[in-house]
C-alpha cells in the first residue's frame, strides 16, 4: 500500500471544515485514506475482486460515496480526541506569544523615560 503525500488544499478545507488544525488535518487525511484502503481491500476479498485493481476500486468508490466520508469522520473524530503532542521550545514560544493578550506584546514607547519633564518658557 503507498500512500502519497496530502493535497495543501484538502489539509486547508479540513481544517477550515471540522475546526482543527492544519496538522490534525493532515494527520486526518492520512488516516482516512488508510482506512478507506483497508475498507476497500476488505470489500474486494469478499466480493472476490483483486484489491490492486484500481478501476474496480474508483467504481466501488462512486457507488459507495459515504464510505469516503465516513473514513474521513472517523479519523478527524479520533485525531481530534487525541492529546495534543508535547511542543517543542520554539514552537512552545511562538505558542505563548500567540496566546498573550496584545497589550502585553507591544513594548514600551522609547519615547517615555523615568526623567521629569522639563518646560521651556
């Protein structure tokens, strides 16, 4: 079984779609797509067809649309339900700055000193 890699825009849509990340998404799709081969496989042992027949499969795939969506809640069901993995330090960084409120963010106007203000008449 190969699996290549994931459309940048199917990640895109499945994350905009079910609300997750662009990481859990790929890891969605990934998963789906290994699911979704499984099923197949599955359906053509017992319908006695040959699993590497590829025209067979595209057909069982438009008679059985839900099969693909199915595949695809289910993993994005249990990638979502998974804890999040560990950061690492710079990602753990980026993730704390993200998080802080904005006024915190910004620094301190160079302009404003600890010195009196002197007035000029």
């Amino acid at each position: 079984m190969h699996i290549s890699m994931t459309d940048p825009i199917s990640v895109l849509a499945v994350s905009r779609n079910y609300a997750i990340s662009e990481i859990q998404a790929e890891v969605a799709l990934t998963w789906a797509a290994v699911a979704m081969t499984l099923e197949w496989e599955g359906f053509a042992l017992q319908a006695g067809l040959d699993p590497a027949d590829g025209e067979a499969m595209s057909r069982w795939n438009q008679q059985f649309p839900h099969v693909r969506t199915d595949c695809l809640d289910g993993a994005v069901a249990e990638v979502a339900a998974a804890p999040a993995p560990p950061l690492d330090p710079v990602e753990q960084l980026l993730h704390d700055v993200r998080s802080m409120p904005v006024c915190r963010r910004r620094p301190k106007s160079p302009f404003k000193t600890n010195r009196p203000r002197i007035r000029i008449h």
